[in-house]
C-alpha cells in the first residue's frame, strides 16, 4: 500500500492516522502482556482464523498495538468455525476480562453468547465484520470497513471498462466464506451497481472460503464449466490469485483473457496488479490495531463512543499499484 486511513466517526471520537477488509478449537489462546500504560486493561480478542494475507496481517497489527497500547492480550483463533469462536468468548467471560473484540466467522447466531457478555458487564467491540443482531445494546461499537461500497467501487470499474461495449460480459465470482459479513454485502454491493445494465451477467458464483487454495479450486471447477469467461470478481486477493494459478494452468492469459478485479490490495494482490495479471483492486485495510486499542480503552472508562467506526479507503490501477508498492506495510 501505503495511503493514509481517514476515519469517519461521529462526534466524540478520535481521529487516527493508521499505519495500515485468519489454534484450534478456540483454544489456542496466547497473552501478550506489555507495560508503559497506565490502564491495566485485558482485553479477550477472537479472530477468524488465518485464512488470508488480510487476515494475517490483521491479526499482526491488533497484537502489537496491543502492546503498544499496554493492554494484556488473550488471542484466540477460531480457525473459521463459529463454534470455536463462541466458545473463545466465554472462556474470557469466565475470566472476567475487562472487553471482549472480535471478528465474526459469520454474522447471524451471536445473540446468546453476546448476552452473557452483557450480563457479566463486559463490553464487546466488533471489528472488521459485523453481526445481524437486531439488539445494537450487545455491542459497543463496530469498527471496520464498508463491504458494501467495496462491492459499489468494484462493480462501477466493471461498468466504466465496458462502457462502449455491446456485447454480452460473462462474469464469475469468487465469494467469500459463506454467510459472512464480508461475502454478503461485497456480492450485494457489485450486483447493485452492475445490475443497471443488462449485458453484464454473472454465470458461475461460488465460495471460495476466502483461501487461495479455494480460489484455485473453484476457478478450475468455473473453466471447466463455462468456457467463455470474460471477468472474475474475486471477494479478496487471495482467491484472485489462486485463480490466476488456474487461469494460467487453462492455457489463458489473466489480466487480458480474463478481467480480474480483487477486494483487499495485500502485497501479493498488487504485485499481481502491478504485473497486469489483476486489472483493478479495491483497498480494504486490515491494520485495525491502532483504533481498536482506542476504542477498548473508552468503553473500558464508560466513555461514549461512535456505534459505527468506518474507515475510509481507496482503490489501485497498475500504475498506482506500481507507485504504491515501495511503501507497502503489508
């Protein structure tokens, strides 16, 4: 990358810049104890798992802010498995932490889990993915970016390569994990803004678990299937490359046989980019630390916080990718 994060908050909030959208059983627990702050804060926090370079560099930025910020970190992967992760968030209710984040494997099926928490008066801070709960009292806050206009930018590029062309545009679509706060609204976002025009019809979608591997997996199964291929939207950069790998096996050419637009801009995605094997990427940035440990430490206090933190990101093309890439942070 590297672009400054604005923040969008509501009043009362702090604005940041960032420096920068993955062990079994919800057991693999790890603290990270720091000092230099005043506030003797634990914080339980349940990842996905480490299923992305996103991911993994998620998960690398809330770690050393937490110890930046002085806060005694209970990590947990939940190896993408819902049932790990509600298990990862009572297991830090009984040790009675001081709050709870975390980043949903899905987003429906948090209700009880989250009214436990309620119960033991520990507050919980969603980040990078939201929940479908209908009770916004379970949470604090939401901190993370905007799936839906990722999804928006992403089909609007589609539109604007097309625009002078009449002829029908096949498109296959790699989502993510299924049920997913990201896979939703990133499918709903670019179906809302290609939808205008009926030449753009999307032939084959399918998960691809958000893995490079699936990715791979599936782009294999979708040239199989439809020999007649003209843009790949991949949910994240991971899966997008991964379908290069099978693109490339099929004899064709990524990038001018077949367009490809990605979600996240990891390193690998925009060296892709910038080698013209991807055709554009929309930025979701994973480097979240910062803000979360800002956040936890108001809602520790009983201040007021926004209920809704976005963070505000950019788009690449090969030549931004190309200009970009030196400064890279991830």
């Amino acid at each position: 990358m590297f672009r400054k994060i604005s923040v969008l908050v509501l009043a009362g909030a702090t604005a940041l810049t960032m420096a920068g959208c993955g062990s079994g059983g919800g057991s693999g627990d790890s603290t990270a104890t720091s000092g230099g702050g005043d506030s003797k804060i634990t914080m339980g926090f349940s990842q996905v798992g480490a299923e992305s370079g996103w991911r993994t560099a998620n998960t690398k930025s809330v770690q050393e802010s937490a110890k930046d910020a002085g806060i005694d970190l209970k990590f947990s992967d939940a190896q993408q498995k819902q049932e790990n992760q509600i298990k990862a968030i009572r297991s830090f209710i009984q040790q009675k932490v001081d709050v709870i984040a975390f980043s949903p494997v899905v987003e429906s099926g948090w209700d009880t889990v989250l009214k436990e928490a309620q119960s033991a008066k520990i507050p919980v801070i969603l980040t990078d993915r939201a929940v479908d709960s209908k009770d916004t009292s379970l949470y604090k806050t939401f901190l993370g970016s905007d799936f839906v206009e990722e999804g928006k930018k992403a089909g609007q590029w589609l539109v604007d390569e097309y625009k002078d062309s009449k002829d029908t545009v096949n498109i296959v679509e790699l989502q993510g994990t299924t049920g997913s706060a990201p896979a939703n609204d990133r499918k709903s976002g670019f179906q809302g803004v290609i939808s205008a025009d009926p030449k753009f019809k999307v032939i084959a979608s399918q998960s691809g678990d958000f893995t490079r591997a699936k990715g791979k997996e599936v782009m294999e199964a979708f040239l199989k299937s439809n020999p007649d291929i003209d843009v790949l939207y991949a949910h994240n950069d991971d899966m997008g490359l991964g379908a290069i790998e099978a693109i490339e096996g099929a004899g064709k050419v990524p990038g001018k046989d077949i367009k490809i637009i990605t979600v996240d801009a990891v390193h690998d995605g925009m060296q892709a980019l910038a080698d013209g094997k991807i055709n554009y990427i929309v930025e979701c940035s994973p480097l979240l630390g910062p803000q979360l440990m800002d956040l936890a430490k108001k809602v520790v206090k009983g201040e007021q916080v926004p209920a809704r933190v976005v963070t505000e990101e950019t788009t690449f093309t090969q030549d931004q990718a190309k200009e970009a890439l030196p400064n890279r942070k991830y």
